[in-house]
C-alpha cells in the first residue's frame, strides 16, 4: 500500500487473491519430496536467428537472457551452481531477477520469497521447495503391465491401469464368455478427454491368475479396449496398491499445515497442553458398596530394596500433585503393585481385588463396542488421536469415597483424592464422562481415555480438532502432546490399522499370536482362542477353523493333542497372516448380508456393494453348531445361518434395506415369499421367518460356485477338510430256536402279541424307508440336491412339486413336520388315523399334523366311508334341493292347517290361506276329528271349500271322518311326511307368531278378546309375504279392514259417498212422496208411543234438528226424537216472528243421527220409519 498510494480496493482485493492461491500452491508441494532424474530442457525462442560465435560476456544489471530465468548464458557457458538469490540452476547470481525482491516471509531484500537463510539453516538436507519441470526425460518404450485373469472361463489379458476407475473388456472376449446380460450404461471419457463408446456392463467374478486371488464387481464392454481398473486391482494386487498409497501419502502429507493447526491448538488453548495433571470440574466420581458390604484391611506387600527409592519418589510426586494425601487410620486398605513403564518410571496400582472390588456395585454405563466405534470412521481420510494425560488421576472422587481408596504402602496409610486405575467402577465412570464431553462433536469419538478424530479434508479435520479441544478445556481435561498423533493418513487404534479404506489386523498384534506356542494345557488354550476371536471379525468362517480345538473347552473333555487340533492351530495361523481388509461402514451405500453352514458350524458376512459393482466386507462372524443344531437337515442349517446373520448386525441392518443372499435356493421360497409363509413349512422355519418379518429386505440365490467373500479368507477355509458321514455296522443274528429259547422268549411265544396292537415308531418308518424303491430315490435327490426327470420316475413327480419343502431327518422323509409314509404302513397309519371313528374333516386335519403321502385324502375319504360303525352312525345327509309349493292363483285355494296348544286349557285350529296369509282361528279344548270337522264347517261355509288342505299327521287330520269330510267336498287332502314339519311350514310358522302374538297380549283381556285383537291386527297390517306387500285383509277380501287409526284421518271420516238417486224416484212414485219443511221452534204433533198398541198424537215444539229429517221435539217436557214422518204440523195462531224455513238452524246437528228422506210419507202406525235409511 505504501508502495503503491494510488492502489484502488478492487486492485488490492485481487493482489490478495493471488498471494493466497500462491501459498496454497506452496503448501501442496511442501513436504518429503524425492525428485530423481529430472532433466531441464531451455526454452527456445520462437523464429529467433541461429546464435553466432562470440566471446563471452557479462550481461548487464537487470538484462535477461531470450529464454527467461530458466536460460543459459550466451556461448553455451552454465552456472557452477544454484542460484543464491532463487536456488535455480539456469542463470548466474547476477543475472537473476530476485535480486532486489522483498521476501513476504522474512521480510529480507535480495532472494525469493520462501527462499530464506534462517530456513535453509534449520535443515541440513536439501529439500525442493518449489521447482518447474518443463520436461521429464522418460524410455520411450516403457515396459507395461499386464495381468491375466479368468472371466466365465475365459482368459482374458488385461492392461493394469491405477488410474482407471472401470475394468473394461474388449467385445470379442464378452462374445467367447457366452454372451453374459448387459446392463445399459453411459460411455466412458478417455485420459485424453474423447468418448469410449461402451455397449454395457455386467457384475461378474473373476480369477487372478498373477497373485492368485479372486474377486468381483462390474465389468464393461468395449470395442477393443482390455483395462483392469482400480476395483479390481484392489481385490487382486493390494499389496501393490497399499504401497503406492504408501508412497502418494507421503508426498501429499500436509506437515505444514499440520504443524501450524497444532501450533494454533497449543495458542488457544493453552491449558490442554500445560505439563502437569488436570481436573475434571463437571463432575466427581462417587463409588457405591453393595448392601452388607464389610469393610476389607490388607497390609502392605514388601517392596524390593532396589525400587524403595522410586516407589518413594513416586508417592511424593503423587502426594505433591495432589492426587494422594496421607492418613492415620481407615476400615479399608488395599495394596499397592508397582509396574514399571517402558519409558523406565513407574507407576504405582492399588490392588483392589483383594476385597473393594467385590464390594463395590458395578457402574453401569457399557463401554462401547469396538464395531460400533469403527463404523463411525467412514469417509475419514484425515486421522488423529488424542491420549489423556494420566486420564483417571484427572477425575476427582467424591470426599464420602475417599476412604475407600485407602492403600497400604511401606510408608503408611494414603488414600487417593483422585480415581484411580484398578477399581471396578473406573472405567464406566470415565467412560461415562467422556461420552458427554463429546457428544454431538462430528468426526470425534473414543475408548476410554483413546480419542479418535477424523476428517474427510484437511479444512473438516482442523475443525473436528479444533471442536474437540473447546470441549477437552471446558472439561479441564489435559493431553500429552508427545503421545497424540495429528494429520495421519493411517493409525493404529484398538489393535487395528485405519486408514480410508478401512480397518484391518495390527501387524504386531498378529505377529505376537504367530509367533505363540502351541498350547499345552486348558489355560494357554483359552488365551490362544482369546487372541483369535479378537479379530474374529475379519475371518468368516473362524469358528470352523477353531472347532477341533473348541472341543477341548468341553466338559469332561481329555486333554488330547491331535494331529487335527495342530492342524487347527496352523491354518488360524496362516489365515491371521494373509491379507484382511475390512472397510468401514457407510449408511449411504448398499449392503449385502450373507450366512452359509457347514456340518459343524455356520458362517455370515456383511458387505458394502458399491457403485462400480466391488464388494467389501464390513464385519465377518461365525459360531460352531450345537450338538443338536448339528442334527437339522441342511435346509435347516442355512435357514440358521441367515437368521444368525441378521442378529449378529442388527445394529446395522435394522430400519435399513439390505439384500439376502444364499446358496440354498428353496429358502427363498420360505424367506422371501410375498403371499405369506407357507403353510406346510416346518415349525422351526416359520419361527425364523417370523423373525424376519421385522427387517426390511430382498432375498436372492447365489450359485454354490460364486458364493464366496470377496477376499483370499474364503479360499484358505474352503480347503478345510469336511467331517466325513460315520459309518455304523450292525450285526445280525438268527433267531434262538425253542429249545434254545430264553424264558422271555418262551412268554412271547406263549402270548404273542398281534402286530397291529403295537404303535409305528419312526424306527420303523426309517427301515421301510430305505426299502421303499420311491423313497429311496427321493431321499437320494432330497441330499444331492439333482433330481431325475419326470420320463425317468414319474413317480416321483408327486415329490418334486414339493421339494423345497422335503427333508431328511434320521433316515425319516418328512415334508414340513409331516413323515412321509412308506407304502407298506400306510394301511396301518390309516387304521390308527381311524381310531375313535373321525369324520373324514377331522380324520383329514389328525393326519396333516402326523404323516403325508401321495393322494392322501382319497384314501381317507375311502376308509372313512367303507367302515361299517361310522356308516351305521353317521348324521344326516346334506339337504335335498328345495321343493317349493306351487304359487295358488286365487285366494283359498290352498290352505294349511294345525293345531297349536295347549294353551291356557285350550287348542287353536290355525288356518292360513297360502296365497294371501288370511288367517282363522278356531278355539277349542279338545282336538277330536269331529271337533275338527264342526270348526272347518263353520269357516268353510264363510269363505267356501278350498282345492287342497295341507295338515300334518295327526290323528284327526289321519281318521277315515276326516278322509270322509275331504272327499266328500272335493278337498284334495295333502299331508306332510312323519317327522319332517317343513313340509307343513306354513301352519308351523303362523303357530309361531300366533303363540308369540298371544303371550304378548297376555293380561290385557279374556282369551276369546286378546284372539279377537290378534287376528285383528294381524289381518290389518301390511307384510311383505304378502303379495304387493299389502294387508291379509286386502289380499284375500279386496279391501283394508277399517279400525279405530281409520279415525285419525279427517278425509276418510268426513267423505260421503253418491246417493242412490234411481231408488229415491222410485220411491217417491210409489208413495206420493213429498217434502216436509220443519224448523226448530215450529208447533207440531209427534207420534206418541207411551201406549204402543194405540199410539196418539201430543202437542209438543221442535227444539232441535238432529239431522235432514229428524228432530227433537219437546213433549209436555219430554225431549223425544221424531222423524219427519212422525210430526204433524200444528196449528197456532201465527205471529211476526213464526216462519216456516227450511234452511237448517246453526245449532242443529246433522252428523250423527241417521236420516230419511224429508219426502217420505208417514210411516206405519206399527213401523216408527218408513223407507231407506240415508247415509249420514
């Protein structure tokens, strides 16, 4: 800025850009560079003229040669060295253009920047800062590699390319591997940026033949290029690999950058690093006893004279950090054991197994599974690690704890302040602590006091650390720097070396169980097995391997060092020393979960199946087969197999989509069946499938050949030697003659037992099995898994649509859980499925829970139906097909009678019209055929004789009266057949609701009025067995019945029908008929009757009209009722107010009272009316 004042912010934004993309730059090729042979090359000028021989000479201050800094002197004479000012070899000192530059870094004029003597000065070896390769002198025929391998048994050689991401093969060699399905993919882009066109992929396996090793993944179609990319090469050639990683690793290392992050970690926080012990200041550790716990006192062990004086020095140190402080008396001491450390100091254990910690209550917080630690690696390219200064001693104990930690040493009492190593609680407590310190802090995980960090760039690990260093100091925790590894590619963690490809064995710690001896007793047996299945995880089939020597773990197991156990100890040797590789697991990436059995044990794999078509194992385990696992049938086996897979990586496995795979086909039918389990599956498969409802994946079928693992573990166990099938001899003898015969022998004879009396044992069954010439070929294709055509043994045909579910159990056929049968028993199977005479349903379940054989169940439908006590016994058949009555055309055509009763001391003859539902009912008490008669005469003469009458057998429906009475009014008589009453339905269902109907009207009437009341509402009410869903009534006499609801409808009450105006005429033509005109109030004569041989006349006044032609008329105070015909008008004298009106008085009533017509002449001196009565 000083330099230039008329610099503008945008000029100085982009000076700062260039200087930081120069310091990156720098920082990328810092480091252990090694650059051999390089040659360089002066540029030449472009069109400059040919140089012509001339004296050399010194070029003057700040001229430059045509070819820049890189160019000699004229006349072709170098330099004798580097340059002071640059370091660069193609100019003289004088000559350089650095001479007056300002270094950035130093600050000094006169060389380039970075190019510094205090630098220089710091390291004696000649490291390349930054160098420019204008050309590297190479052979112009480099050697190739190449490398053959196997593909569908075709041999095809390959160019091994690092650099290529894909293995492609040339479309000639696809052709000669038989065509294998192509899966459509994009083209390729070439190193030189042009297209190659790919006609597809397909995943494959393949053998190595230059290592040897064997492999899988992707493979793509070319025109004519044969490449072995990095996928495969990784499986097939990965010591060469690991060392080129090795190599680029350490030129790509960022020490550096490394050393300044450490640098800033150390100036921020400063406390972490300080030398000396820390303090815990979020918590204090509080050890609780057990109940009833007594207090345990040891003394103090004598220490040897030479280590007096450590022993001394160390519990002053301690002492003066405060970790322990002395004490005169305590229930509880233990004492100390003095460890020397390899840098040569010692450390001091209290010996608290000699009673604290069996009184202490364990802390419960679990330490974390190393696989679970490993599985948060993935995507870390960038390692380190962080050990704890004395990480116990910086927790401090609670003061009601203290006492406990009391320890015995040669100088007295002391209690620990701090929390020791050695008791039992310590290691959840710090576990505990450290879990919340880090929790939620991406890429930092840990095991116990051994912190991991990781990063997937050098920007993401220098956070992660950065994080995990705030939490460390507001922890109060502190680290030794000299102990903590920073910035690492790879770093060995837990017994294991983690890089980004994954995890595999610590050389050392596989060195150390080669180099072991064999084991000669039960405790080095235990510590040589302890050591393997630490990396158990990285052998699949490990428990195979190890099982002669599990064998001696067994109880009561003799000691005996075979030939097999040494063998044993060998291949687990040699299998440690080959090359394991497991990857780290990632959520993002597809997983495949494999289980295989054997005889004597069983086997699984999880795997990551990545884009390019390679798979890497995450975790192997294995386990060997119980003594009764080992009597399952092999489908049984593998289906353990997979459900122990499943299990043992539930952690990874469960809320995921995973793929299943096997090499045993039929369980994909059991496993993997979208429609259910199937029925006929043996338990013991149900129960595992049922286990595998809970998980989410796919099921598929891996040929025997192709199932292997993707590493050289698969191909050393697969050598091992299998347990041979045991041969067993068995020796017959004739059977002892009479005289020869043992006193049992003699009783059977005397008391022989019928065969048939004795119950099948499956013994029996595994003998007739294997003569049986059908079973005997079934069980034989069961075992190999190959069976004949259906030409050859047709017979065979029935087994074979069922072979995923046949087994062979014992010498025993079973289907599911079912034995199959021979021929020779089946007979007797038969008979004992029939013991107790089932049905054929239930005969038909016994036997699908027992035994299975071909048509089955035709021949128990055959026994069942030809024993004589179950045909003797046996129920009703199945219904006939209905055989309705005939529809009647007319009402009372056809009508059903019967009686009902008794009921209150009475019987009811219930009559009901087929056709309409009319109902009639005669009441009676006793039910004679000649009560029967009178009361059929008594309705017939209603309603007339009907076609046919239907009734049952009852002696008075069965008399030759009543055949008589029908056959002499021309009534077919039909009756039902003895002991079937749905013949006569119609009586029998209209008895039902006749009793119902009654009990429901019980009390509320005599009998002969509830029986009125019923039919009454039972002929008025509409039903849909009716036709037209209308009233009995108005189906069988064309008209409702009126009753008291009628009165609730105004129009029914107040309508009136037509006059009858043709009889009216007539009758006022035969009489001489005229009309009378009466109004209240008028004088007249009424017809008196008080003496009805000579009736009169009286004087009396109409007081009111009662209707058209009535009135009633005021006799000497009497009211009487008279028709028009019954008055006279009477004479008076008239006055204003007396008018004859025919207009009916407001007050008179005509609604009620019946009426005449007003033009009828006087009726009879005997008759009180005369002529029609009139409708109202």
């Amino acid at each position: 800025m000083e330099a230039k004042p008329e610099l503008t912010l945008r000029d100085a934004g982009q000076l700062c850009m260039q200087f930081n993309k120069l310091q990156e730059d720098s920082l990328l090729i810092q480091g252990d560079i090694a650059v051999k042979s390089v040659k360089q090359q002066a540029k030449k000028p472009a069109r400059s003229p040919k140089p012509q021989p001339q004296p050399q000479q010194r070029k003057k201050k700040g001229q430059r040669g045509a070819s820049g800094s890189t160019s000699t002197e004229p006349g072709g004479a170098k330099p004798p060295g580097p340059c002071w000012h640059c370091g660069d070899e193609g100019h003289f000192n004088a000559n350089c253009p650095f001479k007056a530059n300002k270094c950035r870094v130093c600050s000094a004029v006169g060389h380039k920047d970075g190019h510094c003597e205090k630098r220089k000065s710091k390291s004696q070896s000649k490291t390349v800062k930054q160098i420019t390769v204008r050309w590297i002198d190479a052979e112009p025929e480099a050697e190739r590699n190449y490398a053959e391998v196997v593909i569908h048994d075709v041999k095809v050689t390959l160019q091994v390319d690092t650099g290529s991401d894909a293995t492609i093969i040339a479309h000639e060699d696809w052709k000669k591997m038989g065509r294998p399905t192509l899966t459509p993919c994009s083209n390729a882009t070439a190193v030189n940026g042009s297209s190659l066109r790919l006609y597809g992929r397909f995943r494959t396996k393949f053998y190595c033949t230059l290592t040897p090793r064997s492999g899988s993944g992707m493979c793509y179609v070319s025109d004519d290029v044969r490449v072995m990319g990095r996928s495969w090469l990784n499986q097939a050639v990965p010591e060469q690999l690991q060392d080129l990683k090795l190599i680029c690793a350490s030129i790509a290392q960022p020490k550096a950058d490394a050393t300044s992050t450490i640098t800033e970690l150390q100036a921020e926080f400063p406390d972490v690093f300080r030398p000396g012990l820390g303090r815990c200041t979020k918590t204090k550790a509080v050890l609780q006893l057990e109940p009833n716990a007594s207090p345990v006192f040891r003394r103090s062990r004598p220490v040897p004279h030479a280590a007096v004086a450590d022993v001394e020095d160390e519990l002053d140190r301690l002492v003066d950090m405060g970790v322990l402080s002395s004490t005169n008396y305590s229930d509880w001491a233990a004492p100390i054991v003095v460890v020397k450390k390899s840098n040569g100091r010692i450390r001091l254990c209290a010996d608290y197994s000699t009673g604290l910690n069996d009184s202490l209550k364990l802390h419960q917080y679990p330490l974390p599974v190393p696989e679970d630690i490993f599985s948060t690696l993935n995507g870390g390219r960038y390692f380190s690690l962080i050990d704890f200064s004395e990480a116990y001693l910086q927790i401090e104990v609670a003061d009601e704890s203290k006492d406990l930690l009391t320890i015995a040493t040669h100088r007295g009492l002391y209690r620990f302040n701090r929390l020791p190593f050695g008791v039992k609680s310590a290691p959840g407590i710090f576990q505990q602590i450290v879990n919340a310190m880090l929790a939620d802090v991406k890429g930092a995980t840990a095991y116990l006091d051994d912190v991991i960090v990781v990063g997937k760039d050098i920007a993401d690990h220098r956070k992660n650390l950065r994080e995990t260093f705030r939490r460390i100091a507001d922890y109060g925790f502190r680290v030794q720097l000299d102990k903590c590894s920073f910035f690492k590619h790879e770093i060995k963690y837990l017994g294991f070396v983690v890089d980004a490809q994954g995890r595999r064995p610590d050389p050392a710690k596989i060195a150390a169980i080669v180099n072991m001896p064999n084991p000669t007793d039960l405790a080095t047996l235990r510590s040589f097995l302890g050591m393997l299945s630490y990396y158990g995880n990285f052998v699949d089939k490990m428990r195979h391997i190890r099982a002669p020597l599990d064998e001696l773990l067994k109880k009561d197991a003799e000691w005996v060092w075979t030939p097999e156990r040494q063998e044993a100890v060998d291949r687990a040797k040699q299998v440690l020393q080959s090359d394991l590789l497991l990857t780290h697991f990632d959520p993002n990436v597809d997983m495949v979960v494999a289980g295989d059995a054997s005889n004597y044990g069983i086997g699984a794999v999880i795997l990551h199946r990545f884009r390019d078509g390679s798979e890497k194992a995450i975790a192997y385990a294995s386990r060997s087969l119980t003594s009764a696992e080992r009597n399952y049938a092999q489908i049984e086996k593998e289906g353990l197999a997979l459900v122990f897979a499943v299990k043992k990586f539930h952690k990874f496995l469960h809320g995921r989509r995973f793929l299943l795979q096997t090499d045993h086909k039929p369980l994909l039918t059991i496993f993997g069946c979208r429609q259910g389990i199937p029925v006929y599956t043996a338990n013991r498969l149900q129960r595992w499938a049922t286990t595998l409802l809970g998980y989410d994946f796919a099921i598929e079928h891996q040929r025997t050949a192709d199932f292997g693992q993707a590493d050289a573990l698969s191909r050393l166990i697969a050598t091992y030697p299998r347990v041979e099938e045991e041969e067993i001899v068995i020796a017959t003898s004739k059977l002892a003659t009479p005289e020869k015969a043992s006193d049992d022998e003699r009783l059977i004879g005397e008391h022989p037992i019928v065969s048939s009396d004795l119950p099948l044992h499956y013994k029996t069954i595994q003998q007739e099995t294997a003569n049986d010439a059908v079973l005997t070929a079934v069980v034989k294709a069961v075992k190999s898994g190959r069976w004949p055509t259906a030409d050859r043994l047709p017979s065979l045909s029935a087994f074979q649509k069922q072979k995923d579910k046949l087994l062979v159990t014992d010498g025993c056929l079973l289907l599911g859980d079912r034995v199959v049968v021979p021929e020779n028993l089946q007979t007797a199977v038969l008979t004992r499925l029939h013991a107790g005479h089932p049905g054929i349903v239930r005969m038909k379940k016994l036997a699908r829970r027992h035994v299975y054989w071909p048509k089955i169940d035709a021949a128990i439908e055959r026994t069942v139906k030809e024993c004589k006590q179950c045909a003797t016994t046996a129920k009703n058949p199945t219904k006939t097909t209905l055989q309705s009555w005939p529809k009647p055309e007319a009402p009372w055509e056809r009508v059903h009678a019967d009686y009902a009763g008794p009921m209150n001391g009475r019987y009811y003859l219930v009559i009901v019209d087929a056709g309409t539902k009319w109902m009639e009912i005669a009441e009676s008490t006793t039910m004679t055929a000649d009560i029967t008669i009178d009361n059929l005469n008594r309705i017939f003469s209603s309603y007339g004789f009907p076609k046919v009458l239907v009734t049952d057998n009852g002696t008075q429906f069965t008399s030759r009266k009543f055949a008589a009475f029908c056959m002499r009014n021309g009534i077919d008589h039909v009756r039902s057949p003895p002991f079937h009453p749905q013949s006569n339905g119609q009586a029998e269902r209209f008895i039902d609701t006749f009793k119902r109907g009654m009990a429901k009207l019980r009390g509320e009437g005599s009998p002969a009025n509830t029986l009125q009341q019923f039919l009454l509402a039972y002929r008025s009410t509409p039903s849909r067995a009716v036709p037209g869903e209308k009233s009995p009534a108005e189906a069988f006499l064309g008209r409702p019945l009126r009753t008291t609801l009628d009165l609730l409808n105004p129009t029914k009450e107040a309508r009136q029908g037509p006059r009858d105006a043709a009889m009216e005429a007539q009758f006022n033509r035969h009489h001489g008929a005229r009309k009378h005109h009466f109004s209240v109030g008028d004088a007249v004569n009424a017809r008196d009757y008080r003496v009805p041989s000579e009736p009169g006349w009286a004087a009396g006044t109409i007081t009111r009209r009662t209707g058209r032609v009535t009135f009633l008329v005021d006799v000497n105070g009497t009211p009487q009722v008279r028709h028009a015909n019954q008055l006279r008008a009477r004479i008076q004298p008239r006055t204003d107010q007396d008018s004859f009106d025919s207009t009916p008085s407001p007050i008179d009533d005509s609604r009620t009272a019946p009426q005449v017509p007003t033009d009828a002449s006087p009726p009879p001196d005997d008759c009180p009316t005369s002529g029609p009565i009139q409708p109202q």
